[in-house]
C-alpha cells in the first residue's frame, strides 16, 4: 500500500514540473546525420560503417532451410 503512494506522489510532482521535450534536439540531428550516410552499412550495433556490404556466413540451419 505504501508503494502505491508513493508512486501517486511521484506522478503528481511530475506533473507540476514535466519534462520539456524537444521535437528538434541532439537526437533528431543525429538522426539526420545518419540518414545522410545511405551508402554506408552498418555493422551491428556498434555504430561503425562500410562502404562496401559485408556478407556474413550463413549458418548450418540457413543452409539446410
């Protein structure tokens, strides 16, 4: 029961004071930056890019199916 009180106390000072959003911030230009850079593939998730697309092997299952 405490925790529910908490947690309305908590969404209530929230809403006096929010967040501010911003619809054009250092995300939307990273965004776009990336979308700049079409003839580059990506390599996972580790934010580096190619030029040329590297092919991956494929696995025993992939090769069966």
């Amino acid at each position: 029961m405490q925790e529910v009180y908490w947690l309305e106390t908590v969404a209530h000072s929230w809403n006096q004071n929010p967040t501010p959003f911003l619809w054009a911030g250092k995300r939307s230009a990273r965004r776009q930056r990336t979308r700049g850079r079409s003839h580059q593939h990506r390599l996972g998730g580790s934010g580096a890019c190619t030029i040329r697309h590297i092919r991956t092997p494929k696995t025993i299952l992939q090769k069966w199916l």
